[in-house]
C-alpha cells in the first residue's frame, strides 16, 4: 500500500457498494447471470470495478465521470432502491450544413 492509498482507505464517494445494471453493446452480446453488478474500489487509474452480484466476475470499469455522475445523484436524492443502468456513451458530432442558399 503506498501513501496515497493509505489517506484513501476506508473513505467513499458514494458510489461504493451500490448496484448498476450494464446495458451496453457487449453485455447483450454476452451477459453475465442478470447483468447486475456491485460497484467495487478501483485499482490504478480507475475509479471503480464492476463485479457481478451473482457470480462475482469482473465485468468492467467504472469511469470518474460516470463515478463522480452517480456519487452527486446519490448524495442529492439519496441512494437508488434499484439498479443504475450504465449504457455506452458514444460522442457523436453533427456535421455542419455545408450547404449555401445561393439565389
């Protein structure tokens, strides 16, 4: 354990130990039980771990803005009675009209 890990132990964001249903494109290809999952301490850059609250396998990452994202929702209206869906995030830029009016 280095130093930085021992001024975090035993604190949270609020994010730790609540459960999130994944829906992204891999989890509908290939699911795990029911495709609910625990979130976990992160480990290096990540924020959290996502294991299954079934069968306890690693099914992902959780990401600081997703994390920081469900922390704030949780500290305002209170922790969630039932799972957060966590989808896929795509960032899709609209192309600018090109086109002119000419008369």
């Amino acid at each position: 354990m280095n130093q930085i890990d021992m001024f975090n132990a035993g604190k949270t964001d609020g994010t730790t130990g609540l459960r999130v249903k994944l829906d992204r494109p891999v989890d509908r290809e290939k699911p795990c039980c029911r495709n609910i999952c625990i979130i976990e301490a992160g480990k290096g850059p990540h924020a959290h771990a996502l294991h299954c609250s079934d069968c306890g396998q690693h099914r992902g990452w959780l990401s600081k803005s997703t994390a920081a994202w469900i922390a704030t929702v949780a500290t305002r209206f209170g922790a969630p009675t039932t799972p957060i869906i966590v989808r896929a995030h795509t960032f899709e830029e609209e192309a600018p009209n090109t086109q002119t009016h000419s008369r």
